[in-house]
C-alpha cells in the first residue's frame, strides 16, 4: 500500500512539473511565432504542426504504452520533448532564433505527447484502485489546474518583462525535474504484453482493440466525439489569444497569462465543486451541460470586447470543464480492462484531439479574415449546438446509474448483447 501510495504520487508530481512547465512553453512559443511574423495562420500552422504527428504517433503506437515499461517511457518520452524545447532556446539564446526552429520544436514535442499523457493515465487505476478513481483522477485534474493557474500569469509577467527565452528556460527545468521524479518511482508491475515478442500482426490487432471498445460501448464514443468538437472549438480560441490580447484588449503578455490564470483558477474551482458533489450518478445531464455551459460563455466572450469581461468569462469556462473531464476519465478508468488501459486512452486522446489541427488552422483563417470576436462567437456555438443534439440521444441514456455490472462484463473482443444480457 505504501509503495501503491509512493507511485500515485511520483506520477502526480510528474504530471503536475510538465503541465506547469508546458504553460510557460506554449506562451512563450506562441509569442515568438507572433513577433517574428504577426500571421495569425502562421500561429494556426505552429499547432497544426504540433497536431498533425501528435495523431499519427497516437495511432500508430498506442499498443506500446501497454507493452513496454510505462516509467521508462514516459521518461524517454519526457527527454525528448526538452530537447524539443532546448532547440528553439538555444538558437535564441545565440541570436540565431528563425521560424523553422519553432515549427520542428512543436512537431517533436507533439509527438511524444501523443504518448505521454496516455501512458499516464493507463498508470493511474493500478496505483489508486477501482473504488477511489474518480477521486484519483480529480486529484490529478485539480493539480494540472494549480498548475494552469501560476504558470500563464508567472509566464506572462517573465514574457513582458524579459522576453520569452526565460520561459522556454523554465520549461526546460520543469521538463527535467519530471524525468528525475520518473526515474525515483517505485518499480511497478509490468503490463502483461511487455514480456511477449514482437509480431506486426499481433501488434496492427492491438490498435484495433483500442478502437474496439467504442465499438462495445456506442455512448462513449459519442462522448468522444463531443469532446473532439469542443477541443476544436478550444484550441480555435487559444490559439488566437495572443491577437485577441493584443489586437482586441490592446494589452500585453501580462494580461494574455491572466486569462491563463483566470481560466485555471474557474477550473479549480470547478473541480472544488465536483469534489464536495461526490459520486455523481447522473453523468449525463452533468457532461452535456458542462459543454453548453463553456459554448455560450465562449460566444459571449466574443461580443463584449472588454478585459475585465474576458477575465469573468475565461473563469466561467474554467468552471465549467472538470464536470464533463472528470467524469469521462472515470468512465474509462472504470469501464477499461487494466491490461487495455494504454491503448484504449491513446484511442481516446486520438479521437478527442482529431479536430485540434483543423480547429488551429480554421481558428487562424477566420480569425485573419472575419475577425477574431467573430472566431470567439462561432467557436461558442458549434458545442452548444452539438450538445443540443446529443441530449436528444437515448442511447446516452447508458451513461447514468450503476456501471458496476456493466463493468464487470466488459471485455474487449465480446459483443454488445452478451454484455447488455450480463448485465441485466
């Protein structure tokens, strides 16, 4: 139990330096793209260089987070990423900084993130237990959100008072110390396929298991689904807030981390919420109105040109995201078999993140062309109007009650009326 306990908490500190590490990062990037251009499209290209291997290596590998040691390869992944950010630092640092730099900086780091948080999240039920997985996956989530909250505003104030090489440095760090916990971790069981040889069509069959189990279970890929129309909505936004700070608010890199802040400080508080709600039931209701809650904050956002407006509103939106986050990572944690974890969350991140590109690069088009309030109040809608749509889904229906049944005859590779019949 002790070294169970040691291991949660390694991942969670793990988790917790690369996410504040990656706030300082992607401000600091995005800025750099900004000054040396000031194309909102190439802003929009430096993600879709991000998403576009992101989704190919999330494909193609997502057997190996249930193959290999998950420590160690999440350690070798977590190298590679800070010598992704070192590249674009060192060039700047030398004076010799060009566009490209940040473009194979974004391209390696996506690809290995395309792992990374999978192979994390395939750690968490066999280090927390089935019955506290809700609990552990909002402690997870509340940490990424503390995160959130210091890093925008300590990234934006570094940015406008010395530049962004600094806090490319402070990603640098963060990404070192998080190797560092990696490899102090208690050694932990392997997963059951690392010991076996490799054979390409074994390997092509893991892949589809990882596909399998939304074909098992129709309501979770729904919910994916959604979650892909809200990402591209999201990284739309993002992507677009430093001209929105800057051409909208006509403020600086402190005011562009203070959404940051204001965004994680709601998501905290969101999480807060959950937390004192306990054991949620009706997941339903909660995830559909998470999503519509976000859309219409996000398209009045759009409409009133106003900083401290798009302060209250980044905080709504905070607010509203643990609900629909905590309960879909529970949902997986509860329903996946231990020894699919890591290929089922790199199935799932794939179809959560396949819009991110196209929603990057749209977000860049409409906002050079239409305006980036425009962008705001139709990147709003377009969850609104899906969630609308959803409710009137009755297989979602699924999702509510008692999963524990369900659970237990979930097996991937076993049709859907065995299970449904086990269930009853």
């Amino acid at each position: 139990m002790f070294k169970q306990k040691n291991s949660y908490y390694g991942l969670l500190a793990t988790i917790s330096l690369s996410t504040f590490g990656d706030t300082f990062g992607l401000l600091a990037m995005e800025w750099l793209v900004y000054e040396l251009t000031g194309s909102k499209l190439a802003m929009g290209a430096l993600v879709l260089a991000s998403g576009i291997p992101e989704l190919l290596i999330r494909l193609l590998g997502s057997p190996l987070s249930d193959r290999l040691n998950r420590v160690r390869l999440m350690a070798c992944l977590g190298l590679l990423r800070l010598l992704a950010i070192l590249l674009p630092l060192g060039m700047g640092l030398l004076g010799q900084l060009q566009l490209w730099h940040l473009f194979a900086a974004a391209m390696l780091s996506g690809a290995c993130s395309a792992l990374f948080l999978p192979t994390a999240t395939a750690v968490v039920p066999g280090v927390a237990g089935d019955r506290k997985l809700m609990r552990a996956f909002a402690i997870i989530e509340g940490c990424k959100g503390a995160a959130v909250l210091l890093g925008p505003a300590l990234a934006g104030v570094l940015t406008a008072s010395s530049g962004a090489l600094p806090a490319l440095g402070i990603n640098a760090l963060c990404y070192s110390a998080a190797i560092a916990t990696l490899f102090s971790l208690p050694k932990l069981a392997r997963p059951r396929e690392a010991a076996g040889r490799f054979s390409l069509q074994e390997y092509l069959g893991e892949i589809a298991e990882g596909f399998s189990f939304y074909r098992q279970f129709p309501a979770m890929l729904t919910i994916m689904v959604l979650v892909s129309v809200s990402n591209l909505s999201s990284v739309a936004i993002w992507t677009m807030m430093v001209p929105y700070v800057r051409e909208v608010l006509h403020r600086d890199a402190a005011a562009l981390g203070s959404l940051g802040t204001a965004s994680a400080l709601g998501y905290l508080s969101g999480i807060s919420i959950v937390s004192l709600i306990g054991e949620i039931r009706r997941r339903r209701p909660f995830m559909l109105g998470s999503l519509i809650g976000i859309g219409l904050v996000t398209a009045l956002w759009g409409l009133i040109p106003s900083y401290p407006f798009a302060l209250a509103a980044a905080f709504m939106a905070g607010v509203f995201g643990p609900f629909f986050g905590s309960l879909s990572s529970a949902l997986h944690g509860q329903l996946v078999p231990a020894s699919h974890q890591g290929r089922v969350n790199s199935i799932r991140f794939l179809i959560s993140g396949g819009l991110q590109p196209l929603g990057a690069l749209a977000g860049g088009a409409v906002a050079e062309f239409y305006g980036v309030p425009t962008l705001f109040v139709a990147a709003g809608l377009l969850p609104v109007i899906c969630a609308g749509l959803a409710a009137l889904l009755p297989g979602l229906k699924a999702l509510d009650g008692d999963l524990t049944q369900l659970a237990a005859g979930a097996r991937l590779g076993v049709p859907a009326a065995s299970r449904v019949q086990h269930a009853k």
